[in-house]
C-alpha cells in the first residue's frame, strides 16, 4: 500500500495509542476512527439511556427552580 497514489486521499484517525504513535485506522467523519469514539450515541439512541434525569436540560431545569425556590424562601423571611 505504501508508495501507491490514491484518488480520494485518506484521512486517519490520529488518536495516541498505547504504544506512543498514531491510530492508523480510517477516519469517520469526525475524525476519529470506529474505536475511538467514531461511533459514540448518546441521549435517547444510546442504549442506556433510561430515564433524563441527568440530561443538560433536567440539570438546569433543577437549577433554575432550586433558584427560585431559594428567592421565594428570602422573601418569606422578610415577611
């Protein structure tokens, strides 16, 4: 394979590997290859993906009432 052109020129995957040099895989279009981090699904297509409580949305959902709640309990205080 070495010394042959190619028509598409091939992009790899350039992760570090155990033994110091580059991942020589083909890349996917994120830049990595397949085992490392190609094909990664997250949210509600990954597979363990149960419930949403640890979601970015449910997290500043939480934040946003907790800071409310704190406001509320202020001016209660105050009363």
């Amino acid at each position: 394979m070495e010394g042959r052109d190619y028509p598409i020129p091939r992009v790899f995957c350039g992760a570090k590997t155990r033994a110091g040099g580059r991942c020589k895989q083909p890349a996917m279009k994120n830049g990595r290859c397949r085992l490392h981090g190609g094909k990664s699904l997250s949210g509600k297509q990954h597979g363990q993906y149960k419930h949403g409580r640890y979601t970015r949305e449910a997290i500043e959902e939480r934040r946003q009432l907790n800071s409310l709640l704190r406001e509320v309990a202020a001016l209660l205080r105050q009363v």
